[in-house]
C-alpha cells in the first residue's frame, strides 16, 4: 500500500543548531513534494515546494532536499530559534489536475533556547 | 489578496446531531477546495475535493457530505454524527494547478458527545 512516513517522536534540539527532519514514501511517483509548518490548533501553512527533477531547494534558513531514487526528501532549518518549534508536515501531491495532497503524520520540533 | 474563512472555530455536538461546516474563499476565482480530517496526533486526511461548483469527490467512506452551491463555498455536513466524527476540521483551496500549495483555513475543532 502508499504510505508516507514522517518520524513521530518528537525532535529537541537546541537552539543555533540545524534541525532535519525526514519524509520517507513509497509505491508513490510524485511529481511534486511540498513541505508546511503547522501551529498547534491552526491550519498548516505552505512552506516549500520541491519538484522530481530538483535535487534541492532554499528559502531563507529552510532547505527540501528530494531523492527520487531513495523515496526521501529532507528538511532542513539552519541556526534554528526557538520561533521555529512547530510540526511540520510532508506532502506529495497526487492528482496533477486536482491537486490533491497526501500528507504525513508531521515531526513535531522543539527548540530550546 | 486570497482569504480563506472558517467557522465555527470551535463545536461540540451530541452524537446523532446533524452537522453543517461552512467555508468560503475570496480574492480568487473557480479554486479548487478541500476538506480535510485530523484526529488528535494523526495526520490529515482528505476527505473531499472540488474542482467546481456541483463537483465532489469523496476519498474515503463515511459518515460525512460535501456540497459546493458556489464556486467559493465549500460545505461539509453529516445528517447524524459519531463518537468518531470528533476531529480538526480543515478547509483549504488551491489554484487549477496540480504543484499549487494548499491555503488553509484555522480549522474547527469538532467534539462529539
């Protein structure tokens, strides 16, 4: 069956450090895989988005990186602050006409100061 | 710019009460709309999609309806609700674009009794 698989313990780091979290699919061939950031009690918020033929991507401290071949995209989140605590959550987009996303059970963050 | 409206923000019902979640879009036209589920430390779960106004798509069995009467109204409805009805209830819409992210609204937080 698919699956999309995100770690479900909850990741401490400390802050200043690089915190990386992993999304781990398979039977799926998406196109596209997108990253949020969700806050507790609100919607996720869109972050980034990473395409099949990119190897990676940057915005600001947050860096996707996508391996097709091993069915993995890493998060990543530079000189992290404690701001930054949040879950954050993998999606692969299934339909290309509907845009529908299958997301994962998200990684919880903390950072502590 | 595209809002995205919600409500109620938070609901607690008695099982076999009948449901109605409202939803509206605005600053965009004919956008794709999404239901989604989330139980307490789950992911989300799709579980309706519309590419226009008439048009739903059901993902998974269940106690739940949707119905788009306009092209930026999403309604999600249940004659009867369950104990399992109990969730975080989030609307979002995309544009007609398969890499498109997802805008989502703040959620209800739906407890059935």
């Amino acid at each position: 069956s698919q699956k999309i698989e995100q770690n479900s313990e909850a990741l401490n780091i400390q802050e200043g450090k690089t915190a990386t979290l992993t999304c781990n699919y398979t039977n799926y061939s998406p196109a596209y895989l997108q990253w949020y950031r969700q806050d507790p009690g609100r919607g996720p918020v869109f972050l980034l988005l990473i395409r099949e033929n990119e190897k990676e991507k940057r915005k600001e401290r947050l860096k996707v990186t996508f391996d097709t071949t091993l069915k993995q995209s890493l998060f990543h989140i530079t000189a992290s602050q404690p701001a930054d605590s949040a879950t954050y959550l993998c999606a692969l987009v299934m339909g290309s006409n509907t845009g529908k996303l299958i997301f994962g059970q998200g990684t919880t963050l903390q950072v502590k100061p | 710019s595209q809002t995205i409206h919600q409500w109620p923000a938070t609901l607690v019902q008695p099982v076999g009460s009948p449901l109605s979640l409202e939803c509206t879009v605005e600053g965009t036209s004919n956008p794709n709309l999404y239901w989604y589920r989330q139980a307490a430390g789950r992911g989300l779960q799709l579980l309706f999609y519309s590419v226009g106004i008439g048009q739903i798509s059901s993902e998974v069995p269940q106690n739940l309806s949707a119905s788009r009467p306009q092209d930026r109204q999403f309604i999600l409805s249940s004659k009867k609700l369950l104990l399992s009805d109990s969730g975080f209830y989030l609307c979002a819409w995309s544009v007609l674009r398969g890499s498109s992210p997802l805008h989502f609204g703040n959620g209800t937080r739906l407890t059935v009794t």
